[in-house]
C-alpha cells in the first residue's frame, strides 16, 4: 500500500503567539478557521500513503515532490479544495522569501504556458501562473500534472503558514483556471488500484497520521465502513440528518448539508448554529477564540452529528482542545455563502475517512483507540 504519512504542524495562530503578533493580527483578521471558503475563490498499479506531520491537532501536512531532479515542497493536503500550487523564484511577496520557492529553469521536465491562476482566501491570496511537471507523492509519480507557481502571496496568513502550498483533493468543478486535480491525474493514468483515497488523523499529537491513495487500511478503524452519497461533486459534500444532544436537536433539526474536509482545523457551521451550540457548552468568546472551562470537560455530553441515519457521535475531549493554560472550543462559526457546516479535524480525528470517487460517495467508521 502507498500512503503519505501526514503531519502535524503549528497553526498561524500559535506561531503568531510565539511572534507576539497574535492581536494585532487578530484586530485586521479575524480568525475563521473555514476562510478559505469566503467569496472570492476562483475558481504501477498500488495504493499509495503519504505520511502526515501531526503538531497538537492543528494542520496536517505531508512533503511532494515537483521536477526533475525533484524539488521537495511540505503542502497541505486539503479535500475543501482542488488546485497544486506551490511558492516560485518569480514571487517577491514576503512570505514567498519564508518557504521553499520552486525553480523551473532547474528541472528538465518542466514544461511552461500562458495561463494564469489566481486564488483569494479570506486572510490571503495567491496569484501565479500555471506549468506542467512530473508531482511525486509518496511512490506515486505523476506526469505532466498540472499547477501553480506563485508570484504573489500578499498578506500576512501565508508567510506564517508551516507549509509552502496547497495539493487541493476536491473535484475538477472546483478547480481556479480548470487546472487538473493531481488526484485526478492518478486516476486517469492508472497509478491506483482503486479511484479512491482514504484518511486517518491522529490525536494529541501523536505520529501516524496518513493520506493512502488507493487504499483503505482497515487496521485503523473498527466495525464497518458506513457510505454515505455525495450531495455535490464539488466540495466532498454530504447531506447531515440533525445535530443532537440527548436525542434533542440543538443545530440542523430540519437536515442541512456539510462537507468533510481536512484543511479545516475545527468544526464549522453557520453562526446562529454555531451560537447555539456554543451556549450549550458554556464558552465564552475572547481574543479571536471560544474559551472553555477546562474542568467542565467531564460533565458536558455527546454532541451527535446523525448521516445517513446513523450517529456519530463527539465526546466533550474530541470537541473541545485543550491546551495548557486554557481549553478551547472545537467549534466555530463561518458565514459560508451556501450555510455549509465544515466537518474539520475535530471531526476526522474521530472517524477514518474513505473518500470514493468512483461511486461518488464517502465512507466513515470509527477509528480504532
């Protein structure tokens, strides 16, 4: 099996409290953990794993490789959107000058074009132009595979992000100047046994965590998989029953639609939702973040996320972080413009994850303890 072990990173906000800049960066951006979603986005036969760096259940993150002879990049693997695009010698912005910077003139198989990608997050930007170049990720080699090479990165978001750039695992639909998904082109060149990929998230910060293209490791959850149809082939999109509390409805009592998506930290939804549910668990919100009482961590229940009728429930210690001076709330609120929830780490954590293109749906079981 082929797998990327995946791991864990320092999220901007901490490196931002190691830089004594959280405030200030807070007063110009207030944090979301779901901004990328804002208005603006433009839009051999084996299985393969990527290892994942796992940092206090913040980001998750894996190394490729781009070129001849390759040139090694560590991205975030992101099933909430669909482009490659990494950091190049023709960007000047700051946090460019703070990352690994691709150079085409020192790979053989680099092939150049005209066309241009430009991609707006809520706290950052990137704006580049597209080339062709063998991608590597893991034992998977991917030709002619098509992505961005920044020239601009304004903003202060991504100079502190602990990655250099993106590998979107969405569809095509999703796609900023139609470029191809790498996941795609794996597909479509026959380099997996089977069209699917499937993830696993460790917690507390311990190693382990994986991307595996192709594959399913069963090793790693218990019981069945349960699949659950996709909604929309845009997002990994799915249809949520209710959100309950002791079989009493708390958040989408009348069904509401999510997407399952590892570059998000925590658990999104809309902000009367979101509200709600915050009020349930007593949190209080300050200095960009919903805080917690830490002893109140025993004594708050399940929240229950119902798909495709059957329960997956959240104990209090999966839903709230805690941290060593102060517990936080896994919760937050996005004003996304079609009322998505963004079912994050906080929630992948808990459940394997088996995204299947092939029949177009998602598969989810518990992970094993």
């Amino acid at each position: 099996m082929l797998r990327v072990q995946l791991k864990k990173t320092k999220s901007v906000r901490e490196i931002l409290q190691e830089h004594g800049l959280l405030d200030d960066f807070l007063k110009k951006h207030p944090y979301n953990p779901g901004t990328k979603y804002f208005p603006g986005l433009q839009n051999t036969l084996a299985t393969d794993s990527e290892p994942m760096r796992n940092y206090m259940d913040i980001e998750y993150t894996g190394t490729i490789s781009i070129g001849t002879p390759p040139q090694e990049f560590t991205v975030l693997f992101d099933t909430g959107s669909s482009n490659l695009w990494v950091p190049s010698v023709y960007c000047s912005s700051p946090a460019c000058s703070d990352h690994n910077k691709f150079n085409p003139q020192q790979s053989s198989t680099f092939r150049s074009t005209s066309q241009t990608v430009s991609i707006v997050y809520g706290t950052g930007s990137m704006t580049g132009i597209l080339g062709y170049d063998t991608v590597q990720v893991a034992d998977i080699q991917v030709t002619n595979q098509i992505f961005g090479l920044s020239q601009t990165e304004p903003g202060s978001f991504l100079y502190y992000s602990p990655f250099d750039g993106f590998l979107g695992l969405a569809f095509p639909s999703l796609s900023a100047s139609g470029a191809t998904p790498v996941f795609d082109n794996m597909m479509s060149e026959n380099l997996v046994s089977q069209d699917l990929f499937s993830v696993f998230m460790s917690s507390d910060g311990k190693k382990g965590s994986f991307v595996m293209f192709g594959g399913i490791d069963d090793s790693y959850f218990t019981g069945n998989l349960n699949w659950v149809p996709l909604s929309a082939e845009t997002y990994w999109q799915i249809a949520v029953d209710s959100i309950t509390v002791n079989g009493q409805a708390i958040a989408c009592s009348g069904g509401c639609q999510a997407i399952v998506d590892t570059g998000t930290s925590l658990l999104a939804g809309p902000p009367n939702a979101i509200a709600s549910i915050q009020n349930f668990i007593g949190s209080q919100y300050s200095n960009g973040q919903y805080i917690v009482n830490c002893n109140a961590i025993n004594k708050l229940p399940d929240i229950v996320f119902t798909i495709n009728g059957i329960q997956y429930p959240l104990s209090a210690s999966a839903y709230i972080r805690q941290f060593p001076s102060y517990c936080m709330s896994g919760f937050e609120n996005i004003a996304f413009q079609y009322d998505l929830w963004i079912l994050g780490d906080v929630f992948i954590r808990q459940y394997y994850s088996v995204f299947d293109r092939a029949n177009n749906q998602i598969g989810l079981a518990p992970v094993a303890k």
